[in-house]
C-alpha cells in the first residue's frame, strides 16, 4: 500500500513538472493598489484613449463613466474624446474591421473586459496585460517588425514603442531540467537598441498605469461593490446574533 502511495505522489509530481513546462513561466506581478490610485486610473486613461483607442474599441464602456475616476465633463470632452461627440456615447472606434483583419491578420479585439478575460494558469488577466506589454521586442521577421515573448508571432505591433524604445531579446541555450541531455533556449532578458521617452521604470509605471485603467474598465463598481458586501456581511452577523438569541429564549421553556 505505500508503494502504491508513493508511486501515485511521485507520479503526481511529475505530471506537475510536465504541466508547469508546458504551460510556461508565471507572469510578473500588476502591482495592485494602482487600481484604488485615481491620478494612475486618469494616466491609465489617457494612455488607453491616445494609444489603444485608435485601433481597439471598449464598446461597452461610456465616457461619462470616468467621471467615477475623478474626471469632469469638460476633461473628458477636452482630454479624451476624439471619435465621439457625446460623453454618454461608448468608446467605439471606425476602423473598419475587415481592413483591420488584412493589416493584423485578425480583427483587434474590444478592449471592455480584457483584463477579466486574460486571467490563467501565470496569473491574473492585469499580469497578463503588464507583463505582455512590457514584453515587445524588434523582429524584423515579422510583418509588423516587432514580436512578444508572452505572445509569440503576435499580429499587434508595439504601439507604445515611442516610449519604451526598441529593444532585442538575449537568449541563452541551458539545459533541459525535464529531460536529460536536452537543451532549451531561454529568453534572459532585453538589450536596448534605441532609447524611449520614457526611462525603464517611468515606462513600467505607465504601463502599470494603462493596466489598471483596463483592470477598473472591466469592472468600473468592483471597489464599490466590495465595500458594500463588507457592510452586508456585517448586517448579517448583526441579525444572526439577534436571530440566535430570540431562538434560544423561545424554546427557553420547552423541554
């Protein structure tokens, strides 16, 4: 019986091992009080408006909406509003999709709820989305001229390139810790080509920034909600309490 236990574990552990290789390394981690922070929430939206927007709809978002991030009717119509004339209209886009679907290969996706829809076995969908777009590099190869370690042969160009410069994976051949005698080729890092506007941790933070915006976008009322289910759940131990005392002095005197 213990073999068969040990056998049944050992083999556990390595169908584990098989899966993690094949699923991949985890994603780095959204830093996640940017989402509460209202100065990053309107970066966030500005950086999606001036560099998302032209190609990605959020048809499910209005803009009247950002009020909740701080933002005022004359800001948004003066900041943010290029391809609408209303601040109650939803944040579509005119580029025509079948010309979209020959220039990308694929229609662009609307951006409303990516960050819910991206979560998985690396992590969160905001750790999907920050660490995928700070993971662009040049490749002349491709059609566009960049590629995405996160998202290999990806049809979306590095559209925030400008600020993040132009850089080049370094890869190192190591070996397979899997399989004996293979070898593997791991991505160890990036060496910038060309510099951007922005330093590395001024782009990170901007990145993180334009992420939370996604993260708050694809559920605008979660904080709100969340405040609300704290104060339900304690109406609900106040009346349990109160139920269970008028319980107990009911059937005080039934025996």
């Amino acid at each position: 019986m213990k073999k068969l236990i040990a056998l049944l574990l050992a083999t556990l552990a390595l169908w584990g091992s098989a899966q993690a290789a094949e699923e991949g390394p985890e994603w780095d981690k959204f830093p996640v009080d940017r989402t509460t922070d209202m100065a990053s929430l309107q970066n966030g939206a500005k950086l999606f408006v001036n560099y998302c927007l032209n190609c990605h709809s959020a048809a499910y978002m209005r803009y009247n909406r950002l009020k909740d991030i701080g933002l005022t009717d004359e800001q948004i119509k003066g900041n943010l509003m290029f391809a609408s004339e209303k601040v109650g209209e939803t944040m579509k886009v005119s580029l025509d999709p079948r010309q979209a679907k020959d220039w990308f290969g694929a229609t662009p996706p609307d951006l409303t709820v990516i960050a819910r829809s991206r979560a998985g076995h690396g992590g969160t969908g905001s750790d999907y989305l920050y660490t995928y777009l700070r993971s662009y590099y040049r490749d002349n190869a491709r059609p566009t001229g960049w590629n995405n370690t996160v998202f290999p042969n990806v049809g979306m160009p590095n559209v925030l390139w400008e600020l993040q410069g132009q850089r080049v994976p370094k890869f190192a051949d190591e070996k397979d810790p899997h399989e004996e005698g293979r070898t593997v080729h791991r991505l160890v890092g990036f060496e910038q080509v060309t510099p951007g506007k922005l330093t590395p941790q001024e782009y990170d933070r901007a990145v993180a920034d334009l992420v939370a915006y996604l993260t708050w976008m694809g559920e605008p009322a979660q904080h709100h909600r969340v405040r609300v289910g704290v104060w339900v759940l304690i109406f609900l131990a106040f009346v349990f309490v109160i139920a269970w005392r008028l319980n107990a002095a009911y059937w005080k005197d039934v025996k």
